[in-house]
C-alpha cells in the first residue's frame, strides 16, 4: 500500500505549502472579494464558513486530488455498505444504519439489519413514551421522575452531551442524569437527593463487562433495595442497554427489560441506538427521531455530494492540511452558547479513540502526523481563559466555532452579544493586530515614545490563526443530528487518508486488562512485586495508607 506521503497529492501540497504558507489570511481577504463565496458551503440546515483558513484555490485542489488517491471515494462506499472496514475486530461499521430514516436494505454478512434496527427503536419508543407518560410506573406505582444513566465512555459521552443540548426540550418533571465514574463520589452524590421509589436506572454497556459501570449498578442496585426490599421490584427500575444478554441475565435485569444493540455499532458512535435510551425518555422519542433524520440528512450529503462541496471531506481535508503540512498538533471545538457545553469532550472520545493511532492498516508504524489533540470548551468562556494561547502563543490551532442564529432563551440582547462575541474572535484570530497598528493606537492615546517601544510588542496579535465557522439558524435535535454525524464522517474521512482503523480502541482495552488485574492485587496480603518498580511501589505504597 503506498504511503500517504508517497501520493503525488501529497508531495504537491508539501511543495504548494512552501509556497504559500507565510502568507498572511490580510492579504488572501484583501486581494479577493469573493473569499467568503468560494470558500463556503451548506449541507441541508448546516452552513460552513471555511474562509478563513490558509488556503487557496490550488491549496483545495491538491487537498480533494489527495483524498481521491486516497480512495476516499470506494471507502465511504465500503462503509455505507456494510463491509467489515473494521478489520481487527471484524466488524462492519454501521451506525449510518441505526438512523437509516429511508429504510433501505443495508447487508451484513447477508442480513438485512434495518428491521431489527427497526425493532429496537420501536421498543424505545414504546418505552420512553410509557415513562413520560407515567404509565411505566415505580413499585410503589408513581411515576418516574429520574433517570440515571449508569455507563462510561461511548455509552455515556453521548447521551450525557444530547441531554445537556437538547434540554430545551426536556420536561423539569423528569430528569436525566449520568454516573460513569468508578470514583464512589460520582454515584453516591448522585443518588443524594434522588427516590428510589421513582428512579430508573438504565445500565449502558455494550459488552456489560465494564468494571466501572457495573460496579457503580451494583452499588444502585443495592441503594434500591435498601429502600425497596423486594428483589422483585428491581424489574420496574433497573433496565439495559447492551449487546450481551447473557452478562444481562446474569446482573438480574430480565431479557424484556434490555435494549439490544449490535458489534457493528462502535461504542463512539452508539448514542443513535439503543444507547440513546435515556435521550429518549429525557427529551421524547420525537426529538430522539428529529436527530436521527439530522444525521441521515448528514449521511446523504456525505455519501452523495461531490467532494469539493461535501462538508466533512472538506472539513477532514483542512484538519490534514493543518496537521501534516503546518505541524499543527491540536484541533480546538469551541460551541458558543452553554448547551453545547459537553461537544467538546463527547468529540475528544470520537476523534482520539478513532485516530489516535500509529500504525497503519497493513500494521506499519507511520511516519506522518495523524489524529490532533482534539479539545475545547464553550464560549464566552474560554475567550477569559486558554484563548490568550490562541491568539498569542507559538502554536498554530486551528479552530471550529459553532453557534445557532438563535436561542431557546431570548433575553434581552444577549444572543446578540453571543454572536458578536464569537465573530470578535474568529476576525482576531484571523486578522490580528500588527505593530504599526498598535502603535498608531498607541500614539493617538497620546502614550510617549518609550512607553510605546515598550508596550507596542506586546500588543502585537499576529493573527493568521485558521478557523471555520459552523452556522446553524436555531439549535434543535435535527441540527444536533447533523453536527455531530458531520464530526463522524469527518473523523472517518481523516481516518483514511492517514491510512488508519479508525474503529478499535486496543489501549483503551489494555488498560481495561490491567485495571483487573490490578484490582485484587490491592486486598492482597503482602507486597506487591509482579509490576515494574514504579507500579508495584505505588501500589504498595497505597496500601499501606489505605484506612482499614
Ligand atoms: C468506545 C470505546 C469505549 C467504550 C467504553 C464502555 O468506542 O470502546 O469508550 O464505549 O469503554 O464500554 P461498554 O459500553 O462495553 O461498557
């Protein structure tokens, strides 16, 4: 398989980069009144501004001819017909399928999956409307008023993200809330508060083998009957979600009580299935829907638009441009407004677990850059706090600011001030402030000579600092749907160009391994010496700090 670095795309770019990379986002503007025309593009409800980024016409030109060397094109066919791309686990990779709203046949192994897929969502909604409506009941026959979703990583980022986007949607009468954590803190202080006579518990966990959360459903398990006494009841509180019915059966939670889910769903992508359980019962099955046809929507437009006009191509395209060609190391999300407040870090699970990796597909070590340092966090924030680096500090991070033209709060103007404030940021970061400027400011505060040849360089905003801007008119469970599926298939897309399996986590699984192996090790008599010397050390160390 020839490298990356190998395609003729690749080495063009290397040479186009040389070219124009000291040059200044000023004069791109300056010298072309229809930057924001060519460099803009809409998917359904979605519209992307990528303007102002380092890039020209040649820049876009080279970046699409490198994916289609890539076979870009035959692998977004391979995964949207279900073949096993997730070759070291032998998966196919099918969440498109889990909100397939066109219902057309899709195969695995021969099989149709849409009727159980089909299925499954019936009994969700089945459910979740009983809940909502207080026909599903506690034991003491009230009606739900909390809902604790107990799971971790992919079966907790997601549903924990939408709940918080989407509460808008969501009745104050019924409460989600999510416990992932191992550290008793994160259970117990959820539990503070709560009844046990109207809480459901859904367990989330694909395999239903992970320490965390089964240590912290026992522990629910156990503050429910404390109150509840009768094993019997634990039937109306406690349901699943998993693809393990054996591991389900065996924790007391019956089969009509699980949601079932399917090895072709990977963890990071699960909140379209039964995962989004808790989505379903906190916001309504008929948003739950809404966000499914956003991100078919999404779907379509990634699986049909031209490469040059599809978003998540492109957007994959620049994050390669950045961190192959620039160095650039970290990738910043940063949603204005406070209900995307969880993006970021649902979006560092997708992004780091599927292309933190450094080997190839045929298993070779790379020796190219691949998956950045995703991270963010919401604005205004972060504009009083890690933006100085951005705008200052000697790395290049590139930026994705997202907002909605409006709010589900309107008070007085301070949308208004949320959308000047993000448009300040992405014109600075861009734009910048160069000496002359300060010091003609300067000067015209009537500053003296000195003052201004020791303030000035400070002053200085260099700017040329690449964003995109995601442009919604309001924030609802479609335009969810579509962001977060435009992230998927730009995940994907970035996934092969670098040549990787974007969908196992083998470190992620190591360090569930040691974990139990660790684990009896701190109850054992004697010292601890099968580790190296640092490991074994702590260990022991803690031990004999641990109260008794
Ligand atoms: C996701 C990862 C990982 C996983 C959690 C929880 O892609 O595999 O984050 O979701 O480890 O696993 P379970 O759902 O099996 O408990």
């Amino acid at each position: 398989m020839t490298r990356p670095t190998e395609l003729p795309a690749w080495k063009a770019l290397q040479a186009h980069q040389a070219d124009i990379g000291a040059l200044h986002m000023r004069e791109m503007f300056s010298s072309d009144g229809e930057r924001f025309e060519r460099f803009t593009l809409r998917a359904g409800e979605l519209f992307l501004d990528y303007s102002k980024n380092r890039v020209t016409d040649e820049t876009m030109k080279l970046l699409i001819q490198l994916a289609r060397e890539s076979g870009l094109e035959e692998w977004r066919e391979k995964m949207f017909a279900g073949e096993k791309i997730n070759f070291t686990e032998g998966r196919a990779v099918l969440h498109t399928a889990l909100r397939n709203r066109s219902n057309s046949p899709i195969f695995v192994d021969g099989e149709d999956v849409m009727p159980e897929v089909n299925a499954v969502l019936k009994r969700m909604e089945k459910f979740s409307r009983a809940v909502r409506k207080g026909d599903w009941t506690g034991y003491t026959g009230k009606a739900i008023t909390d809902v604790v979703n107990i799971g971790v990583g992919g079966s907790d980022l997601g549903p924990k993200m939408v709940c918080e986007a989407l509460a808008s949607y969501a009745r104050a009468d019924l409460r989600a809330h999510f416990v992932s954590n191992v550290a008793p803190s994160d259970i117990i202080s959820t539990l503070k508060g709560l009844d046990p006579e109207t809480t459901l518990f859904i367990v989330a966990s694909k395999t239903f083998t992970t320490q965390e959360t089964m240590a912290n459903a026992h522990t629910a398990r156990e503050w429910f009957l404390a109150k509840a006494r009768d094993e019997g009841h634990v039937a109306r509180h406690f349901v699943a979600v998993s693809t393990n019915l054996k591991a389900v059966s065996a924790f007391g939670i019956a089969p009509e009580n699980m949601f079932e889910f399917w090895d072709w769903v990977g963890g990071r992508y699960s909140l379209w299935s039964s995962i989004g359980l808790s989505i379903a019962v906190h916001v309504g099955f008929d948003h739950f829907e809404k966000m499914l046809e956003g991100a078919h929507a999404m779907d379509r437009h990634f699986h049909e638009a031209p490469l040059k006009c599809n978003m998540p191509v492109i957007m994959a395209l620049l994050g390669i441009w950045y961190a192959n060609f620039f160095g650039a190391e970290s990738q910043a999300v940063l949603p204005y407004g406070t209900r995307l407040r969880s993006l970021p870090a649902y979006l560092q699970q997708a992004d780091m677990e599927s292309n933190g990796k450094s080997v190839d597909r045929d298993g070779q070590a790379v020796d190219y850059a691949t998956g950045a340092v995703l991270w963010g966090g919401n604005g205004t924030n972060g504009q009083h706090a890690f933006f100085e680096l951005m705008h200052q500090g000697t790395r290049l991070i590139p930026a994705d600011f997202i907002i909605a033209a409006n709010t589900h709060n309107p008070v007085r103007d301070q949308h208004a001030m949320l959308l000047a404030n993000m448009f300040a940021q992405t014109r600075a970061l861009m734009w910048g402030r160069q000496l002359d400027e300060v010091e003609a400011e300067m000067r015209a505060q009537g500053a003296d000579d000195s003052t201004i040849a020791m303030l000035a360089p400070h002053k200085v905003i260099p700017g040329n600092k690449p964003s995109n801007t995601i442009l919604m008119r309001d924030h609802t469970p479609y335009t969810l749907g579509m962001l977060v599926a435009l992230y998927e298939h730009k995940i994907f897309c970035q996934g092969i160009l670098w040549r990787l399996n974007s969908f196992d986590q083998w470190g992620v699984e190591l360090g569930k391994q040691m974990a139990s192996s660790i684990l009896p090790r701190l109850s054992e008599e004697g010292a601890v010496t099968a580790y190296d010397g640092s490991t074994n050390a702590l260990i022991n160390m803690v031990k004999g700090m641990m109260h008794p």
